[in-house]
C-alpha cells in the first residue's frame, strides 16, 4: 500500500514512518498542498493521505480517480475540504474520528486562561524586567456560564474541565447525547446568558458563520468566543466589529477562516496581506494561535495510527468502519449500519 503524503511538516514525520511500519504502508511525504496543480505527484500510489487545507473538490477528486488512486485518508476529523459527493462512486474516503479530544480541549482552555488572566502579557512585561501589575486584572472562570456548542467528543472533554473550574455549563448540538450530564438549550440561550462561547462543532452550510453579524446583537456583553474547531464557524468581519463596538470583550482563535496560506508556515519575513488577519492580531484581546491544538505526541501518535488502520482496512476489506460516504446522505450516521463496502 503505497500513499502520498500530502502537506508534510516535519512533526508528522516520526508518528507515521512509525505507523507505516508497524502497518506495512508504505508512506511518501511530500511538502506540496494537494491541488489540482500538484494531484499529478499522486500518480502511481494507492491512495493519498491529506490534511485540513489540502484541496479535495471535484477537479482534485476527478484528477485522483483517473490515476487510479482509490482512497482520500484524512489525518483529521473534519471533511469540509472535501468534497464528499463528487467523491462517491469514484474515490473513496476515510478520517480520523477521534485522536486525543483531551489535546484540543485543553488547548482551548489554556487559551481562555491565558486571555483573561493575561498571562501573555504578563510574560512578555517580565522579560523586560517589567513586573507592574498595572492592566492585568482578569475575572475568574468559578460561577461564570460557558456555553458549549457541538458535544462530541472534544466537546465533552471541554464541559469536564468547565466543571472543574465551578462553571456553569450551557450546551447546544444539532443531535443532542442521550446521555449528557448537562443542560441543552437553544443557539439563542447559548448567545444571550455565556460569559464565554466556546465552538467543537463541524463546519457545514448551516454552522458557517455561526458568530456574524446577526449574532452580535445577541451576545452578552464582554463575553469571550474560543474557537479551536473550524476557522469559518467566526465570520472575521464581524468578529473584528464586534471586538470594536466592545460586545466582544476577547477572542481565543486557533483556527481562521483563511487560513490556508498562512497557518503551519512561516511567513515572518513577509507583509501580512490578510488586512483582517493583521487588525485581529493587533487587537490587545486577541490571541492567535496557528492551528496547533491538536499538537501533542499523543495525538499525533493517535492520528497516524488510526490512518494507518483504516488504509489497512480499506484495501483488505474494500471498506473502513471510518469511511465517509455520500450514498444515503448522512456522511457519517449510516457508519453504524453498514456491513460492506458503500460503492
């Protein structure tokens, strides 16, 4: 099983040399984004193993499938990058679930900490020998209202240390947990009683945009909007006026909705073109980091293993428990009810 690694970093590396061992798959790392101008580096593998800003529409996928290339593995959970009806009947495609939900929920709550109690500021002060306590008063997290929206696993794990903290915990999810240990109410509640909103849903037509414009007359004021799942669930815009007209009193972000360019590179010696991008990190309540919540060895251990499963799976068995697949419409919910291969 011969695959094509697209959007290599140097931390992917060891996980899946390793993976690609213990699985016999036989992983080649490439730099390149996969796109319709470098789809021509997957000639000649299996299958291609892509990223959150890889391209996957239906020009990639057509390209893919005229190659031969007969499986798209995601080392992520999300799909929105790829188009999972052009891919039907034609390419198939699988994901990674879950990795290590308990990585990005404590990113996203040392994000939070580090905002309200300003750590960063405080850290940058001291290296200079400043150790003035003037404008660091933060607020304590014990008795506020945290509204959770998407309770998946990553989700959940967020609510768990919410309750550690003494918050009171507000959810909101299109297909609510049979059994959650925490109260359910509407986007409208979510909006209008959280000192602090925190996203870990996916990005689909309907979430797209979530916090905008029609969102900001909702919002308590001052509340604290954490994003660590997909960059467009914030419109950036709005988020940008919202922060001005100080409804929202901070924004956590490590995710941004265009990111693709920017995110895992390096681009300090060059002139930020993304004028929105550049007056959010201008913003003294605004943090930014670069897509890494996902970031720990275990997690990184966890993705390239389950990758290397479902590669596995899919050319031994035609099929993965992991696949994505447009037959029925549900994407992910027919999973459950399926005992061999989707096309």
């Amino acid at each position: 099983m011969k695959i094509a690694l697209f959007d290599t970093k140097n931390y992917d590396i060891p996980a899946f040399q390793k993976a690609g061992r213990e699985k016999n798959v036989d992983f080649r790392f490439f730099e390149a984004k996969l796109g319709p101008d470098t789809a021509e580096l997957a000639r000649g593998f299996d299958g291609v193993c892509v990223f959150v800003n890889d391209t996957v529409d239906s020009r990639v996928i057509g390209m893919l499938a005229e190659m031969g290339v007969k499986l798209v593995a995601l080392r992520c959970a999300g799909y929105n990058n790829v188009d999972v009806r052009a891919a039907y009947g034609r390419v198939h495609v699988v994901h990674v679930p879950a990795y290590s939900p308990h990585a990005v929920a404590e990113h996203a709550f040392a994000l939070l900490l580090t905002s309200i109690r300003r750590i960063h500021k405080a850290y940058n002060r001291t290296r200079d020998f400043n150790f003035s306590l003037s404008g660091l008063t933060g607020f304590e997290l014990y008795g506020k209202t945290v509204g959770v929206i998407g309770t998946g696993r990553i989700g959940r794990a967020f609510i768990e240390i919410a309750k550690g903290f003494g918050m009171r915990v507000l959810a909101y999810d299109k297909f609510p947990a049979e059994d959650a240990d925490f109260s359910y109410v509407d986007l409208e509640t979510i909006f209008r009683e959280s000192d602090v909103i925190s996203l870990h849903c996916p990005l689909t037509g309907e979430t797209r945009h979530m916090i905008g414009r029609e969102t900001l007359g909702l919002l308590k004021k001052g509340v604290v909007i954490v994003n660590t799942s997909r960059g467009a669930l914030v419109d950036a815009e709005a988020l940008l006026e919202g922060i001005k007209s100080r409804v929202i009193g901070a924004a956590c972000l490590d995710v941004y909705e265009e990111e693709s360019d920017i995110f895992f590179e390096d681009v300090s010696g060059h002139i930020m073109e993304d004028d929105v991008l550049a007056r959010l990190l201008s913003m003294p309540n605004v943090i930014v980091t670069s897509h890494q919540a996902f970031l720990t060895g275990e997690a990184l251990s966890a993705i390239a293993e389950t990758t290397a499963e479902n590669i596995v799976e899919f050319f031994r068995d035609g099929f993965s428990k992991n696949e994505l697949c447009y037959r029925c419409g549900k994407i992910e919910s027919c999973r459950a009810l399926r005992e061999g291969k989707c096309f």
